[in-house]
C-alpha cells in the first residue's frame, strides 16, 4: 500500500466530474487500498478519488470510531438508489479544506448501490455520519465540495484563506530554494 498526497482547495482536479470504471480489477483494488491508507493516516472517515488526483469514481469510507474495530467500505461506481425526504443537518469537514467545518443539510437516510472491491454489486443502506459521509465522498466525484453547500460569504471566506495559506507556503518554500543557492 501506499500513502498518497491530498491535494488541497482551490484546485481544478477536485472539480471534475469523475468517469466510472468499467470493473473492479487489481488496479482499481490497489487504488481502493491506498485511497484507505491515505485516509486512516490523514486522518479521516472517507476519501474520494479525486482528492489524490485520479478522476475516477472509487471511494472509500470507514466510520468506526476510534478503538473500535476498523469498517472499510471500498465502493466504485456508487449511486444512490433512495433518499429520505427527512434531512438531517451535519457540521462537516474535508481533507481537502483543511482546518474548515461548516453545517451541511442533506438527506438523513440513503441506500446505495456500488461495486465492491471484487466486482460484486453490493446494496447498503445507511443513516447518520455514514450516510453524510458517503454523500460527501458521492459530491466529490462530481466535482462538489461541501462549501458548495453553504451561502456564497462564508465558502468565499473558507476559500480565501485556503488561497492565501497556498500562497504563504509557496513562497515559504521559494524562500527556502533562494537560501539554498545562495549558501
Ligand atoms: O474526514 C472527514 N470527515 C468528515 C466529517 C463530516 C462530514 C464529512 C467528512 S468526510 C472527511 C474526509 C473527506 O474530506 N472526504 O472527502
Ligand atoms: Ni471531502
């Protein structure tokens, strides 16, 4: 397995809309395996291709808490089959909006249809973080972040910040590069 970089928003890799694949094979299966790597050392409790850069539709998720048994969930291809017209509110976050939460509405209960990491066509149902964090990972193959979710002011403040840390950081780093050649 391999742990894999999380690319951070704004970026225009996190909003494409992702291709399925066609089967679950080794490739798929490797991806799935260090998509879940990457998440469990982040850490966090679901991961999207996307987010390491491939524009694929493969998630995973575990919602286990802490101490308990781990829970992987490794889905391609995942639809939604039903959704609640009962919503339920959540304060969410996201590896690629690092250090930014925010409440997010979304239906409360949804089943969901997927391949699983050996090709199977599998069906869950799911309520509570599950349920968000699935529709969440689900947003993100569509090039959807959680701020897209919330009013125009407070994404345009999360989205500023995140710009000027990636503008601080780049220049930390240059600054490191000049120091370099001039040693
Ligand atoms: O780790 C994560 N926590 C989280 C909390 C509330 C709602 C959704 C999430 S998903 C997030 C990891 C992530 O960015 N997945 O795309
Ligand atoms: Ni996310």
């Amino acid at each position: 397995m391999a742990k894999l970089p999380i690319i951070v928003a704004p970026d225009p890799r996190l909003k494409l809309a992702c291709k399925p694949v066609a089967r679950v094979d080794a490739a798929v299966r490797r991806l799935m395996d260090d998509m879940l790597e990457t998440m469990y050392a982040a850490p966090g409790i679901g991961l999207a291709a996307p987010q390491v850069g491939i524009a694929r539709r493969v998630i995973v998720v575990d919602v286990a808490r802490t101490g308990q048994e781990p829970r992987p969930l490794r889905m391609a291809n995942p639809e939604i089959v039903w959704a609640s017209d009962q919503e339920a509110s959540y304060e969410e976050g996201c590896l690629s909006l690092p250090e930014h939460y925010a409440d997010v509405v979304r239906p409360e209960e949804v089943r969901v249809r997927y391949l699983d990491h050996e090709n199977e066509i599998r069906e869950i149902a799911a309520k509570g973080t599950l349920a968000t964090c699935i529709q969440h990972e689900m947003d993100h193959l569509e090039g959807v972040l959680f701020v897209d979710h919330i009013s125009a002011l407070k994404r345009g403040m999360i989205l500023r910040k995140l710009t000027k840390s990636k503008k601080a950081k780049a220049a930390e780093a240059s600054e490191t590069v000049a120091a370099g050649s001039a040693r």
